[in-house]
C-alpha cells in the first residue's frame, strides 16, 4: 500500500513555543500588507492549470525565461512531488544529498524511487563536488535532486560545480533532469550577491523555489517549477491539473503582489538577515566551548553541532523544559549532535533571548 514517510519535522507547525529557533524562514507578511482595493473585484473561478500569466511571467522575468516555461505549484513540494512522479516513480533511478529537507526525500519513496545518497558532512561543510555526484550517476539515471543553499545547512554549491555536473550528466545520463532547489537563492545577506539562477546550465535543468522563504509568504502557498523543456513543462501541467486542478486565484493574485514590491520586501529581509546572522556568529564564538557551527552562505537557517563534552539527552530535555524548540539533525539525515538553528524567524532582541535560553540548554544552567 501506497503511503507518505512521516516525518517529526511535521511538529514544526504545532503550537509555537516560547523561542522558536526551529523554523526556516524569516519574518512573516501580513495580508494587509498585499492588500489593494482591486482583489475585492477578484471573481472566485477555477484558475488555469500552468497558473496566472501575469504571475508566471513576474517569474519568468526573474529567471530570464520564457512565461511559457514556468508551472505555478502549490508550494515548491507540490513541484517537487510533480516531478519525482512523473521522472522516477516505479524504480527509477534518483541521486540526491544526505542531509536533505525530509519532504523531498519523503516523496521519491513515496513514488518507489530507487535513491543513491551522497553523503555530506559537518567536518567537510557540506560541500558538495561534482566528483561525488558523478560517481553516483549511471545509465539509469533519471533525475538529480540538489539544492542551493542547502536545508538544513544555508551552504550553497558553486556555479562552477554545478556545471561540471550538468556535463557529468550529459555523457553519463543524458535524457535525465537535474532539479535545483532554489527556495533560497534569493535571501542574500545585507549586499552579498544573488547567486544566479542555474536554468542557464542546460535545457535538461530545471530550477523549483516558492514564496514561502525569502519571502515570508509560507501561507500564500505558491510555488513554481522552471524548465525549458517544453515536452516537461507540458507534462507538468497535465500533472498538476490531474492532483489539484489549479492554484488558488486568491493567491496567485496575492503573489503577484509579492512579485510587485520584491525589491522593497526583499531589501528589508536581507539587512535583518545579515543582523541576525552575525548575532548567531557572536553566540556561536561565545560559546565555542560547547557548540560549533558551518556558517551559511545564504538564508535564514544554520547548521550548529554540539561538541562531545555535551549530554545530548540532557539536551533536548532542558530545550523543551526552557522553550527551545531546534530541528533536529536526524530529522534531516544527519548526525544526532547536529540540528538546524533557524536564525531569521525572530525579531533581533527575541533571538537574543532565544540564544541566552539555548546556552542555559547547552550548559545545563537555566
């Protein structure tokens, strides 16, 4: 019988504890905030099956695409889960990273995939090579699951490497897809650059992001898949419209919104990201005696271990006795000593306050 892999990251959208460092995202939006006199004109039909054109060409514009090469998803699993179905299901052969964001993982078994892990590791700071990947490429690939910057980790791969696996690809696998997972190319830090988009590394990639990271737009739940494989694209859609029909035109409108004042949202979050992440640098350096970390090159997430002098139980017990709540390391395939710290959620004094009661967990002096 066909099933979903549960998960205990699922707990991520239980009732909000005291200090929230577990989530992945910054700030949220508000609704009053995306809100014109116009949406009230807004009729409540079915939307299309690709999505608004006016939103995917908001989209394709920021990917220098074609608006015919954009399928508006409900969130990016939606687009992710689409393609593990339509390019691995039964059998078909995936290569993907461990760590990696449970859900992804969760949908090429869910389809019956035959996955090949390519692990990466706290020591290493997660960097990924392309020598790696090669060496799990064969014949029978079908699809190449990556991300940039990583979940858990914020760690990005290089364009450089991502092209040496494109090319990799095209002599080992030819007629597979790489998938990159861009959710947080665009939550740079302060004036750091935006990474590039990779759909310029080859007709056989296809890049998937939402709304719900950079942009703190997680309930609008919208999504998109990229490709300019119009064969893919087409595939795509009738796949959509067979699992949920369309995207909600409620939210589709509302995203547009998003779309129209990005530079502005966008500027905003990154000059509290970078405020945040150099007040987790400080904790971090602080205390270096019981944790360490791999910085993030983008994002609102690290990765942050505890060093063997720790109790892990102890731990976790007086995380939840403070209220602390982290992602767990092992919720993602990494080492139990390992968890996500979510640094951009929370306003600068309330991390702060979350970090003072995550030292109080890790000393055991709260």
């Amino acid at each position: 019988m066909a099933t979903f892999p549960s998960n205990p990251i699922m707990s991520l959208t239980a009732e909000q504890p005291r200090h929230d460092l577990g989530e992945s995202y910054g700030p949220e939006l508000r609704l009053a905030d995306l809100l014109t006199p116009e949406l009230a004109d807004l009729e409540l039909g079915y939307g299309t099956a690709a999505g608004d054109l006016r939103l995917r060409t908001a989209i394709a514009d920021r990917h220098g695409v074609r608006p015919e090469d954009v399928v508006v998803t409900v969130g990016g699993m939606h687009g992710i889960f689409l393609l593990a179905y339509l390019l691995a299901d039964r059998g078909g052969q995936v290569v993907t990273t461990a760590p990696e964001f449970p859900m992804t993982r969760n949908a090429f078994e869910t389809v019956g995939a035959s996955v090949r892990v390519i692990p990466l590791s706290f020591d290493e700071g997660y960097r990924l090579t392309a020598d790696a990947v090669r060496a799990q490429l064969t014949s029978e690939t079908r699809l190449v699951s990556l991300a940039t910057p990583q979940n858990p980790s914020g760690v990005a791969v290089p364009r450089e490497t991502l092209q040496e696996i494109a090319n990799a690809m095209t002599e080992v696998c030819p007629e597979a897809y790489l998938m990159v997972d861009e959710t947080y190319r665009t939550a740079s830090y302060g004036d750091d650059p935006v990474a590039d988009t990779a759909l310029s590394l080859g007709p056989r990639v296809v890049s998937v992001a939402s709304l719900s990271k950079c942009h703190g737009a997680a309930g609008l739940r919208i999504g998109w898949v990229i490709s300019t494989d119009d064969g893919l694209v087409e595939r795509l859609t009738t796949a959509k419209f067979n699992t949920v029909v369309t995207a909600s035109p409620v939210t589709e409108a509302l995203a547009l919104r998003v779309f129209e004042q990005e530079s502005t949202i966008l500027a905003e979050r990154r000059t509290w990201l970078e405020q945040n992440l150099s007040l987790t640098q400080d904790w971090v350096r602080a205390n270096s005696d019981v944790v360490e970390w791999v910085r993030p090159d983008a994002g609102a997430l690290c990765v942050v271990r505890l060093k063997a002098s720790v109790d892990l139980e102890r731990f976790r017990r007086q995380a939840v006795e403070v209220g602390v709540r982290l992602a767990d390391g092992d919720w993602f395939g990494d080492e139990p000593r390992v968890f996500r710290l979510g640094f951009g959620y929370l306003p600068p004094e309330e991390l702060k306050a979350a970090l003072d009661a995550l030292r109080g967990a890790v000393c055991g002096d709260h």
